[in-house]
C-alpha cells in the first residue's frame, strides 16, 4: 500500500486534534516542512504543543502558527527571532519549555529510540533542571530528562521513494533525522519523490518503517533568516565566475 498522499492536507486532515503534541523537523527556516507546517495552520487545531528547535520567524516557518494562535505550548531550544512569540509568552498567553539544543536533540532521539529517560550534565546548576531528578556518577552530578515522544511528527527531506525512505540534503539533515523517529505518526514532505529501488541503500538515513505517509513538496524559494552577503564591487573576478 502507498504511503504517497496527493496534498499535505489530505496527509493531515485525519490525524489533526485540539492538543495534540508536533514535532517539527528544521533549524529555524532551514530544512522545514513549510508545506505541512502551512496545512496545520489551514486546518485550524489548537492548543497544540509544538516541539522544535526553534518557531521560525513573524509570519515564516513555525510563526505561522503563533501568528495564528494555534499553538498553548513550545518547547524549544532557541526563540528570539519571533517578536510576536515573545509578547504572547510575556503575556502568559504561551507556555515554554527551554532545553538545551543537544537535550533536545536527544530526548527526540531517545522517544524514537524507546529509551523513556537519560542523564545529562548539561543543565546541572541552572533553571533548565530545577524539579528534576539528579544523580551522582563517578563523581559528577547529572540531571534525569524525560524523552519526547510527539502525536504526530512532521519533517522535510530531499528525496523519498514511495516506501517511505528517507534521504536529506545539506542543512535539512538537521533536526529532521530525529523527529522523524520520535512520532506516533509520522509524516514527511519531499521534494524528489522515486519508485522503490532507485535510492542507494546506503545513503538513507530514516528508514521508510518509521514513515507513514507521504507528500510530493511544492516548488517554492527556500527562505533564509539572515542572509549575510559580501557586495559584489567587493568580489574579485575569480569569486564571480561559477564554478
């Protein structure tokens, strides 16, 4: 049976409920399920907890959802480029949970792994552990974190087969690899879809057995945060020929 859908939002419409927890896969704007993200959006479910390395930017990425007011809660790693995120936590209107980037990493890694608890070092000492268990090994003290294990996962890759497997380009093989492991359900985005058997085994890297379902990417401009580019009377001749 297929696990190839025909839009984002026929891939979601069954799955979406008020309160439900979404992992997202990306790193800001980079390597996001922009299309699944937007089909969220257009569904209208609340109240969701959404965990990810970051919410994007006002009116980008996972802002889209903030700027909707779909989402009651984040945990996340790094915030400070949504404005409107920041006045709706301010305002007690948007429950944040931080985790070091690396913990989150693994508590994603962990859920998909069924691991329900790890000790770390990081954190010891700060807000991020108050209330949480700590122990001491070989001298040092660690505190106990929870894994993640989300309702639905949601991310982006380069190529797919219809299987399912799973093959990420550059800064897509970020947070992507893990969040696809750590959902009940998981859902990806691809921009090159192929029949079974054109991939390289070895160059998969989420088998297609934690995917069900699938959907064809559309073609848009990938947005970067900040685009930071030297002035081009500033290149010199050789700099300005492709390679």
């Amino acid at each position: 049976m297929t696990k190839l859908q025909s839009t984002a939002a026929t891939a979601l419409e069954d799955v979406l409920r008020d309160g439900m927890t979404l992992a997202v896969g990306g790193f800001g704007l980079s390597g996001i399920p922009a299309d699944l993200i937007e089909a969220v959006r257009d569904s209208g479910a609340k109240d969701l907890t959404v965990v990810s390395n970051n919410m994007g930017l006002d009116g980008k990425g996972l802002g889209i959802l903030i700027d909707a007011g779909q989402v009651r809660k984040v945990i996340a790693s790094y915030v400070g480029e949504n404005k409107l995120f920041a006045e709706q936590y301010l305002a007690g209107r948007l429950e944040v949970e931080f985790t070091p980037q690396g913990t989150l990493a693994e508590r994603l890694r962990a859920g998909g792994a069924g691991i329900p608890a790890f000790y770390t070092r990081t954190g010891v000492g700060t807000l991020v552990a108050e209330g949480k268990p700590h122990e001491v090994f070989d001298g040092e003290t660690y505190v106990r974190e929870r894994a993640i294990r989300a309702d639905v996962a949601l991310v982006h890759a380069h190529t797919a087969d219809t299987d399912g497997n799973l093959i990420y380009r550059y800064t897509a093989r970020n947070f992507n690899p893990v969040v696809a492991t750590a959902g009940l359900l998981t859902i990806a985005e691809a921009e090159v879809i192929v029949e079974p058997g054109n991939l390289d085994p070895n160059h998969i890297v989420t088998p297609g057995v934690y995917v069900q379902r699938l959907v064809q990417a559309r073609d848009r401009v990938k947005d970067i945060e900040q685009r930071t580019v030297r002035p081009a009377s500033r290149r010199t001749a050789a700099e300005a020929v492709p390679a």
